[in-house]
C-alpha cells in the first residue's frame, strides 16, 4: 500500500512539473504577481537567495545543447561583439551618466543598484523566453555563456569605475565568489549529466522547466523581503522604483538594437532582450547579500521587468521573427 501510495506521489508531482513546465512565461510572470502578495513569507525565504541563484545556474546548465552553442561558435563575430557590448560597453556608460549627473556621488546606494543591474551578464532564462518567443534560443544561450564567463573579470573592473569605496566586498573576493557559483553549478550538472546521462534529460526537460517555475517562485517571494511594508510607508519610492527598473531595462533593450544595425532583426532582438534582463541575483549573491535598503529595493522591483517583459514582448517578437526561424533551443525558464 505505501509503495503503491509513494508510486502515486511520484507520477502526480512529475505531471505537476510538467504542466508548470508547459505554461512557461505564463507561469513565470504569475509567479511575479503571487510574489507580491506573499510578504510573510519573504523574510523566512530571504536567506535561501543564494542557494536559489545556484540552483537555477545548476538547470541551467543541464538545459544546455552542446551542438546549438557549437554551431553559434563557429561564427563567433555577433556573440563576441554582443558579450562585450553588454558586460562592457554598457555598464561604461551607466557609468559615465550617473558621473556626469552627479547621482553617483549623491546615491552610493543607486549606484550599487546601478552597478548591480548594469554589471551582471543576461539572466539564465534568455534563451528559454527567446525560444518561447520564437526566436534563436540558441544565440540567445551562447551570448549567456560568453558573457557569464567574463563576469568574474568584467564585474570586479566595473565596481572598482562605479563604486570605488562603496562595494561592499574587496573586488578580489567579488571575482572569486563569481568564479565559485559559475564552476560550482557547472560541475555538479557535469555530474548530474553524466550520472543522468542526456537522453533522459531531454526525456524529463519538462519536469526540469517546471523546478525552474518553482524556484523562480520562491527566489521572487524572497527578492520581495520588504516591498509591501515599504510601500505602505513611501507608495510613490516603492511605484517610481517599479517603473525606473522597467525604464532601465528598456533602455538597454532599445540601444542594444541600435547598436547592433548590420545584424539581422531578430537576432538583435535577442541580443537586446538578453541586455535587458539581467542576472542581479548572480550579484546579490556574489556580494553575500549585504547590500543597503534602496539598492535591495530596486533589486526587488528588477526581478518585475525580467519576469514580465517577455509577456510583453512576444508580439513584437512575432513580427521580426524570420518566416522560418533558425534552429532553436529551449533551454528552461530559469
């Protein structure tokens, strides 16, 4: 009876997975508006970010199609000018406005909020969100492994043009705790893999999509430590911030696109919202989570454009999208 009931378990929560796994950018943006709506539980699931951003990288990764990033590797011209644009030539002239605004000495606290979502390399769910859209998520994947790869030596050298004094850690264990969560969560789907071996991962990639939903969930609820109390107290900070962290992502979205004029339509696209959505969970938890109120707070309200754009820009998606799309890959929302 007991293995018949643990049996029972199994097959229902592996179909729970699934459908999760089916709803995709629905379920992710739901998770976004739920997220809202749970303070309580916020402070209990605070502590659990950096496990949560570990975990996500460790699905990431077991998400990955060797051949797709292999076949954008050959002609690496757009993934190398992309990954330069978005780890370097972004955060630079972040950089230069905050200076040149004088916000960066009036707001330390903005500029690590600056520093944060400016610095990060593209959120793990690019290339998922990419290929939901209809688009190569296969380029989308291989600009996300360059630039991730070159976070633990870009972010260090931004900190030191952005915040000097103002980071919270030295720039040394800044590179070395990056360089910790990139290898630790690609060794253990290297283990996963090979003891999973990659048929059965292709079989079970739906169930994997659908514990990237509940992570998601839960890293949300967590980000979230703080917001509704906030707003209660300063409704127009916590609004404002909302809509400065959609302004921000937009902006990157727009100049990206600009700056790429001699790639196709729908690849820059895909570079773009790859610029836009950008890992700030990889930096939180890099940084131990010790950042100041108002630079968590933005952090909090960034996770809404990351979560919800895709959403919102399916249908632009749709009419730039080539009338027969490049292979794609589908890499899990995580």
């Amino acid at each position: 009876m007991i293995n018949k009931l643990a049996s029972l378990a199994i097959r229902e929560s592996g179909r729970g997975l699934r459908w999760l796994g089916d709803c995709g950018v629905r379920a992710v943006a739901a998770s976004a508006v739920l997220g809202l709506l749970l303070p309580g539980l916020s402070s209990v699931l605070r502590p659990m970010i950096g496990v949560a951003i570990f975990m996500l990288l460790v699905l990431a990764f077991l998400r990955v199609d060797p051949q797709a990033v292999i076949a954008r590797i050959r002609k690496p011209t757009l993934v190398l000018v992309s990954a330069v644009w978005i780890m370097l030539a972004v955060p630079l002239f972040a950089a230069l406005l905050m200076h040149v605004t004088g916000l960066s000495a009036q707001s330390p606290a903005l500029m690590l909020a600056v520093f944060i979502v400016t610095a990060a390399p593209p959120v793990m769910s690019a290339p998922a969100f990419a290929a939901l859209m209809g688009l190569d998520g296969a380029l989308s994947l291989t600009v996300l492994i360059a630039a991730t790869t070159l976070t633990p030596l870009t972010a260090p050298l931004i900190a030191g043009i952005m915040l000097d004094a103002a980071l919270p850690i030295s720039a040394l264990s800044l590179a070395l705790r990056l360089a910790a969560l990139l290898a630790g969560s690609l060794a253990l789907s290297w283990v996963i893999r090979r003891l999973a071996t990659p048929a059965r991962l292709v079989a079970r990639r739906r169930e994997i999509d659908g514990l990237n939903v509940i992570l998601l969930f839960g890293f949300i609820i967590a980000a979230m430590d703080g917001v509704a109390s906030r707003f209660l107290v300063e409704p127009w900070l916590v609004l404002g911030i909302a809509a400065l962290s959609f302004g921000v992502a937009f902006t990157q979205i727009i100049l990206t696109m600009l700056a790429l004029p001699k790639a196709a339509r729908s690849d820059a696209f895909v570079v773009a919202h790859a610029a836009g959505n950008r890992n700030m969970g990889l930096m939180v938890a890099a940084l131990g989570g010790a950042l100041p109120d108002l630079a968590w707070l933005y952090f909090a309200l960034g996770q809404l454009p990351i979560y919800l754009l895709p959403l919102m820009l399916k249908p632009l998606a749709e009419r730039i999208r080539p009338s027969v799309p490049d292979q794609q890959i589908r890499s899990g929302p995580s």
